[in-house]
C-alpha cells in the first residue's frame, strides 16, 4: 500500500512536469 502511494503520487508529479514541459513548448512553438 505504502510503495503503491508512492508510486502513484510520483507518477502524477511526472504526469504534471509533462504537461507542463508540452505545453510551453506548444506556446514557444506559436
């Protein structure tokens, strides 16, 4: 349960640096 929480909330911080990341390149790109 522990390493699964981590996991999780680790994914998500990766999931929100990429869309992040995706969307000032979309930006730099116009």
């Amino acid at each position: 349960l522990f390493l699964n929480k981590r996991i999780t909330k680790s994914q998500v911080l990766l999931m929100q640096y990429d869309l992040e990341y995706v969307s000032q390149k979309s930006i730099k790109g116009q």
